[in-house]
C-alpha cells in the first residue's frame, strides 16, 4: 500500500504523475491496485527500456554492466524476466 501523506514532496509529484484521475490524487493506493500496476507489461517494459538505454555500459559500450533488478516477489521478478527475454 502507498499513502500519499507519507511520501516525500519529490514522491508525491510522480504519484501524483502516475495515478491522478480527474485532477483527483486518490489518497491510498491499495496493495491490489499496486500489483496491477507492478505486473503490468508496458511498466515492466518501461523500465527495462530505460536500463538498456540509460544503464551503465562496460566492454567499450558493447554490454550492460552487472544490474540488480529488485522485483516484488519470485513470480514478479519471473514476470520481468519473461519481459526482458521478450523484449
């Protein structure tokens, strides 16, 4: 679960960004609402997109340097797994 009131005024400004409705910010994001959003294709896509481009490179550029990827649960880390394999 997220509360709104509990995060710090650069976190509010992307949850706001992410799940404002209307002009509304809900003031809790529950644990089922979150797993939507954590096991969803196009942010899991998203982020592997962003660590390919803009994640630290080694052997002249060529590769991806050692990354850890932190993921919610075991079947949330196979998610992002069949994700980068996909992609």
């Amino acid at each position: 679960m997220i509360s709104y009131d509990e995060l710090s005024a650069e976190n509010k400004e992307r949850y706001e960004d992410d799940f404002a409705k209307d002009n509304a910010v809900p003031e809790l994001i529950p644990s089922a609402a979150l797993n939507k959003f954590v096991f969803n294709e196009t942010t899991v896509d998203t982020v592997l997109q962003d660590l390919m481009d803009r994640g630290i490179k080694v052997a002249g550029g060529d590769r991806l340097g050692k990354t850890i990827i932190f993921a919610q649960n075991k079947r949330h880390a196979g998610f992002i797994l069949e994700r980068f394999n996909k992609l």
